[in-house]
C-alpha cells in the first residue's frame, strides 16, 4: 500500500485529485465504467479503490458524462483508496486538509491545499472546554457521566466547525472540498474528541480507553467536511503520552535520522523522547505546570501582556523585560520565568539554593518582604497593566525549581537508560511556544537544559500542528507513526522513586555539582 | 491479509467469534483497554482491526466492564477486520450469514451459522420485479429514469429484507446477530440490487456501470441486518457474464483443479466457462430460452405442475411422465423437454431434421395436425390441469433444436478457442436447476451435450447460491475471486458470426456428422 513516487508537488498527500482520459469503451474493450477509472489509477498504482453506496450510485454516472475523461478525488485508508469525487476536466476542485493541534488551552487549525501543499490559513482559539476546568483532570472528573461526556465531546465538535466553516469561507472553498482531518492531541484530548470514555487515565495503572484510533468518517462525527473525508487521530502511547507528542516527533523528523536526538515537550507535564530511526524511549513527569502559567502567583501563558524576556543589570540591579504584544505587563511566561531566575541569579539576587539574596535588600528597593516572605518585584505598579506590583515569591521560585529539577532530572535518566551520556544527544528539539521563546543560554543557565552547544537546542514551535500538517502531506507517514508506537518505550516516571536523590541535586541552581555546568559561571554573592 | 488457519471448525468464515481473556491492566502492562483486546487478536491473526465511530464508543466500555473477558466478533473486509461487537463469555451470539441468489425470476436465501457453518435455512421467493417484465431487457427498458431504476431496487431490497426478517426469526435469532450478506446475481439483477444505472448492459457495445463492486455496509442499502454487516456483491465479467457465474465457479470448485473442467448455466442465456486453477475462459450466447419456459408455447418453469421427465415406448408409442409436485401437468419443463425430444427421436417419432414423423400417424393417435402444422400429444386433455391437450408443435421443436444446437456449438468452439478437444474435459458442471433435472444420456442423445462418459456430467443445482455461501464460509474466497476475475477471458459470442457453419450443422439430431455422437443410435424410422 506505500507508494514511494512523489506526486507532480512533490508530495504524497492523503487525498490525491488525479486528471484521467480514458479509452472509449468498444466491443473490443468493454470493461465496465466504474472499473475502467479503477484499471487507469491501479496503472498509477491507486489500489485498491473502494467507495460508499451513495458514491457508487453517483460515480459511474458522472465518468460517462463527462465523456470518460475528468479528475477524480481520492482520499488513502491505509489499506486502500476510497473514491470520492469525480468532475469533468475544467473544473477545479481544491482537495482542503485541515490539521488540528487540539491542545488543553488551545485548539489551532491549519487549512492546507493538498494539491499544492501550501498551508493556506492558520488560525487559533480557546478550547471551549476550558469554563469546565483549566486542567485536564477537572474535566475528566466532570465528565463522569455519558451525558456530560458527550457535551464536552460536542463542545470540542461545534468549536472545530465553527473554526472550519468559517476558515473554509475565507479561502473560498466550500464545506465539500474539505477531504482530510488530522487531529493531535493529548490522550484526554483525544479521547473527549472521540467521544471516549476518559476516567481511567487519571487512576492508577493509568489506562485510556484507546491507544490507536482508528480512521473515522468526518460524517460520523459531524464534522463540517465533506462526509466522507477522513479524521485521522494521532494515537496515544499512554495516559501521560499522547498523539501530540507523536505529532512532535514527525515534526522533528527524529525518527527517520541515523543520529540519536531528542524531543522535549513542556505541557502540563514534561514529555521527553530519545532515540532515533531504529529505537525510540520516552517518558513524562510532571515539570511543567510552573512553566504554563496559573502555578506561579503571576504566572500566565506566553500571550499579551505576558514578560517573556528579562535582563538584569549586574552592576545596579536594574531590570529590563519585553512584553508580548504591544501592552503593559500583566504576568510573565515560562521563558520569562527562567530568564528572570537565570538573570537574578547572574546578579547574585537569587541564591544557589533559590533563595531571593537579602543581603542586597539595602543594594535594591526591588526586593521586599510580604506576608509570604521575601518577594522580588519585576514591575512597579505604575509600569503595569493592573496597577499592581508584578513580584515573584521565595514560594514561587522554589515551585519553578521544582519544576526545572524535574525536566534536567528526566532528561537525565532518560538517558541512562539507555546508556548515553546527555552529551551524545546531537539535537534537543523543544516543542511547543516555550520552545520558540525559551532562551537555551538561560535554561543552561538555571540548571533546568544541560550544558550543551547552544547549536544543539532547536525551537520546533507548534509540534502537535507542524506534524498534524505533514501527516495530511504525506500519506507514507501513516506507516511511520505504526512504526514508531511499535517500537517506542514508555517509562512511568511517576511510579518511578529512584529518581529522588538526582532530583535534589538538581533543585539547586545551576546544580549541586557544578561539573555538570562548565559554562556557568557561579556569582559570589549566590554562593549565600 | 490471508489467514489460512483454519477455524475450530474447519471454516474460515467472514465473521469470526473470537473469546477471549485478557491480562488486566497494571502499571507493568498499561496498554489502552481497546488496544489491549487489539494486541490479542493480532496475535490470533485478526489484524489490522478497524471500528465505526459508534461502535468505537461502546466497545472498549463493555471490554472493561466484562472484566476483559468475553467475546469479540469481527467481520472481514478484504484489507482489514472491523470489529462490531464485544459481549460477556457466557453470552451466546449468533454470528448469522446470508446467501442471496438474487435471479431474475427467483431469489433464493440461505441463512447460515458462521461459527458452526451450519446451513440453518433455506428459502425461496419470486423475484418482486417480475410485473415490471419478465425478462432483464424490458425492465431494464422500464428502469429509464433515477426514480423508476430507484423503485425496482426499492422492490429487491424490500424483498430480500421481508425474506430476511422472516428467516431469522425461525432460527430464533435477531436483526443484529445477521453480520453478512453475500449476493450472487446476474449483471443486470447486480445492478438493481446496487441502484446502478443498467441502461448500458443492453446497448452495443454492452458496458456494465460496474464490474468489481465495492464491499458496502448493510446499513448503506438499508438491509434488515446489523447496521454494519458487510455486503458482498458478486463481480461481474462483463454485460452477460454476471456474478451468478461467478459463484457457479467456486460452487464447481474448478478454479482449483489441475484438470479442466466446464461449467454450463442454462439461464436466459447459455453461458459456459471452461478451464482450470491457471487459466479460464468464457463465453455466453443466446441458447437457454426455450429451455426457461415461455418460449415453447406450453413450456414452463421446473415447478409444480411442469412435466420433467418423459419416457416413450418405441414399440407402442405410449407415452409416460413424471410432474413436478402431486399435480395434474400443465406443462413442460426444459428437462422434460430435452426427454422428450430424445424420447420422439429414439421411436422414430421425429426425423434427424427435427420434424414430426408424419409416417407414424397411423400408428399412434399422439400425431395431429393443427393449424401452427403437425403437432404431437404429450398429454391427453383428461390428464392435464388445464383440460387442454398438453402438445408440442414442429414450430417448438424447431426452437429447441435452435437452442440445443447454439449450446453444443458454444461448447465445440470454446474448447477449440483453447486448442482442447471437448473430450480433453475431465468434468461437465451443470448448473441451475435444469443442471439438477437433466437427464444427460437424453440431452446427448438430442446432441445437446457431447457424447461423454456420463459420470463427466456433474449437476449442481443452485451453484449461484451455493457459491454465495462457500464465499461466507471461506473469506480466502475474496481473493479467489479477484484472481478468476483477472485471469478470465470472456469471448462475446453474440459478435461473433463464424459459428453459423457449426450451428447448421448442430441443428439436426443429433447432428449431421454422427461419428460426432457414436453412442447414440440412429433409428431407420428416423432418417426420413
């Protein structure tokens, strides 16, 4: 069923459109019509060919009228082709894709032409589920019936309809020329989209319903799509490792390389994977929530308003950030964060054990006492969105400690596990925004990236969407994805004790042995 | 995607009952519950395994909450296995098939046990669109708009679904439990059972909308059948060589032998297959008609009433018979007619031309005239249903003999088209009813069949159905078919004029070189 010979665009995508002339049929030649466009595309090797009643009734028909000549829309199953339109030769007919990255917090589409295999749109909105709980595990344990399984199952529905309709409008097409879905998404995200039954994921020994998905109809879930275009979900590994993760893979493109790499995606959760083409082993811990926003006091997402870029002045202590968009500071993001430790730390205002330094309260008015304890202010009130001092707590560096001890931790036993040292890793992919706005220098810096050739660290960007898209472009991944659940290893790090001890290590910053981090350089003044 | 272990029963049926107990989840095994049951079946060879929307949200909760023991049923559609039902170990389901023969003037059904291959029951019913025409050529005439071709397929599928719902209610079973159909017609009946546009079949240059049907969903066609059941209907080679041959062929198992064999269908028309596991050839041509009823005035259809057998005393002329049914006679069926010429013949009572020996008029009071010519009494108005004598004319015995002689000369030249002589042919398969009815030393004796060996004859009865169920009972019977339909050369004969030397020659009894048929003796009286 892999077919290898790249199409005139030099892409293989799930829906083919394919320009046919046929012979005439004769005395000589009287193969019936339906047959005779299956024997011209098994010639192009598109085969076998399968097609529903209601096409099969229509499709025939429409061959001989348009004098045996025209195109045909194909869309691939795997294990074969369904036929699923055919119109006469002048027409045009774009063949859309649409590639769901169906986050948590947000869902974004991309509309692809799969003749072209040009994105054609990119848009982004909240998931609608968010009102029934800003984390995952709320909306498991509100969908504890059929019936709020189903609404939360219809909420994910009617906002991707709306999301299709209205970015099918804008390029000019019509709700029939959408052939192909592809959906990634964590595992809960997967299964709410499918309808699935979730409650299992979150109780221990941790089982989704379903790992693999198979291929479904856009009709059978309601798609706004042509009815019979393919929905293709991105297959899960387990609860904690889903086809969002899977999409960051084919994203990376890791898996196809000799050399070893990896893949780091902070979520909710820290998932990181290691290998290469012939073996592939991954796990997830929970690392990231201080990251994402909503765990730190001021934490927020990388959105407007949200500092993602600090420095500071070693010499006077004085602070410059950036702020997403063009507004005041009402929060700051996970590379926001790990600048400000990083850089505070540089100045000697943090200590190595993640302490604000009050021995230079009287050196800076920036650092205060609160009913928390000390606090460190990034904005004065006046400089803000909210007329509120942006600080950030002893409370609240000691949880993104947490968290960064946790992602080195990881990415460390990760790779012992398989004998390697972190430095025989040629490339660490960063998935998601964090990685398009985390400063590799900066993580190195706070102990939470190991210290390696800044070359080495490459920001990936929407991962989920990037690999959602390829997918649609190139049908042979269907195989890779098979091949890559077959072969990948999942550790449980939440089951795991033996990572305590390493984990403390790296609560410090940037570590409690220091030989682990050449480059950086450790201030007096931390020394505490 | 061939599976050849055979089943506990020796079948490979297209619907498999798999039990099954699996491991329970752990943290050292935590596999998706679908997945889980998916990891099984592979194992036993059920792989790749699909699911519909629907059923992908009810299944892997009654996995669960069976205790991941139970039964799985799956059906088989050619490249993968979709699984439709899940249910408890001590649940019993009955996995049901239906076999159609779907003819022209009669349907017949036989509903089987896939997990026993069991033959439960056996039906059969008029075709419901005999009032729309007797014959294929006026209802595909009538069938000339979407709306009427809509209503003759309306009608078939109303048929099949009272049949069935009737049917499986007596074997005590359900709607759901029916998870496949197979359907055995000729092109045209195929056509009208898929809602295709025929109108081609019977216009130069003969051209079918399909050939090669793709499977299709019970629930697409509206059948009385779990929404999912396949529906398989049997290909078609071309307008006259329908997928009822089709099934003749794996009813004769021919397809597999090293020896070559022939297959006869008396239908409508005269088609004949001949060949062996590596190569086949086909061909069909007007021939069968007066052998249907309908044709010779007081023929008739093998059905109560219809005289099938005749013996005729050569020295008294007196004439015995055997009816269908307790009946008085009402007519002749094609066996009784092929009797009774041979019977005629052997008396002296028809001449080797084929016309009434009018020499014997003093002898026997059998002999009249009538104003159609010299007639012949095969049964006296106090014996018939109908009060009226039962005769044949030389006009009818004309038409026979038309008939007989295109059978005989398909027959010569398909074996020549392959440089065989038909004494090279290990095996006469003869289907349909006539092939259970027909008396081989008589249809010789006419020089209808070729002067063999009686035990080459072999009759088979309803090869249409009994392929159709061979097909459900064995699903490497899918790929057997697809390679007969690729391997098969169709001869369109009704093109072809270089017969009518032979045919002439044919049209005597039992023909004009006798060494053809060495062991039929010529009587004097019958030399004219």
């Amino acid at each position: 069923m892999q077919n290898n010979s790249l199409s005139k665009n030099g892409i293989l995508p799930v829906v083919e459109t394919i320009g046919f002339d046929l012979e005439k049929p004769s005395l000589n030649d009287n193969i019936a019509d339906w047959d005779r466009l299956l024997r011209f595309l098994e010639k192009k090797k598109i085969a076998p060919v399968r097609t529903t009643f209601n096409n099969l009734k229509r499709l025939p028909v429409q061959i001989r009228r348009n004098g045996f000549s025209g195109q045909a829309i194909l869309t691939f199953w795997k294990h074969y082709w369904e036929l699923v339109d055919v119109c006469g030769t002048n027409t045009t007919l774009p063949a859309l894709g649409a590639a769901f990255d169906l986050g948590t917090t947000r869902i974004a589409l991309y509309l692809l032409d799969l003749t072209s295999g040009k994105e054609l749109l990119k848009t982004s909105v909240d998931n609608p589920q968010i009102p029934y709980g800003e984390d995952i595990l709320t909306r498991i344990i509100y969908a504890n019936t059929e019936e709020r399984l189903e609404e939360l199952h219809d909420l994910i529905i009617q906002k991707f309809n709306e999301v299709l309709k209205d970015s099918i409008k804008k390029v000019g097409a019509e709700r029939n020329n959408l052939y192909a879905i592809s959906v990634a998404g964590n595992t809960t995200m997967s299964h709410f989209f499918t309808c699935l039954d979730p409650s299992n994921i979150c109780k221990e020994p941790y089982i989704p319903s379903v790992n693999r998905f198979p291929l479904l109809k856009a009709s059978e879930l309601d798609l706004y799509a042509n009815r019979d275009a393919l929905v293709y979900v991105f297959p899960n590994i387990g609860s904690y490792f889903g086809g969002d993760i899977i999409a960051g893979i084919i994203a990376s493109g890791m898996h196809r390389k000799e050399e070893v790499s990896m893949l780091i995606d902070v979520g909710t959760n820290a998932e990181v994977v290691l290998g290469n083409k012939d073996w592939m082993i991954a796990c997830a811990g929970a690392a990231g929530p201080a990251l994402e926003g909503g765990v730190v006091e001021r934490g927020m997402m990388a959105m407007p308003g949200a500092i993602d870029k600090v420095r500071i002045n070693p010499e006077t202590f004085e602070l410059t950030y950036h702020v997403i968009g063009d507004k005041k500071p009402i929060g700051i993001c996970g590379s926001g964060l790990i600048d400000l430790i990083a850089e505070m730390f540089q100045a000697g205002l943090l200590t190595i054990q993640g302490k604000i330094n009050l021995k230079l309260k009287n050196k800076t008015d920036r650092i205060i006492e609160t009913e928390d304890g000390p606090a460190f202010i990034i904005a004065y009130k006046d400089e803000t969105g909210d007329n509120r001092d942006l600080i950030i707590t002893d409370i609240d560096i000691g949880i993104l400690l947490k968290s960064k001890a946790a992602m080195y931790t990881i990415l460390n036993v990760i790779c012992r596990k398989v004998g390697l040292e972190i430095s025989d890793v040629s490339k660490i992919y960063i998935a998601g925004t964090f990685g398009n706005h985390i400063n590799p220098k900066m993580a190195i810096r706070i102990g939470m990236l190991p210290d390696l050739p800044l070359d080495r660290f490459v920001g990936l960007g929407n991962t989920s969407g990037i690999g959602a898209s390829k997918l649609l472009l190139n049908r042979n991944i269907f195989n890779e994805i098979e091949t890559i659940c077959n072969m990948i290893t999942y550790i449980e790090l939440n089951v795991n004790v033996e990572l305590m001890h390493e984990f403390r290590g790296a609560l410090f910053i940037p570590h409690t042995d220091p030989n682990l981090f050449p480059s950086v350089k450790i201030p007096e003044l931390a020394k505490g």
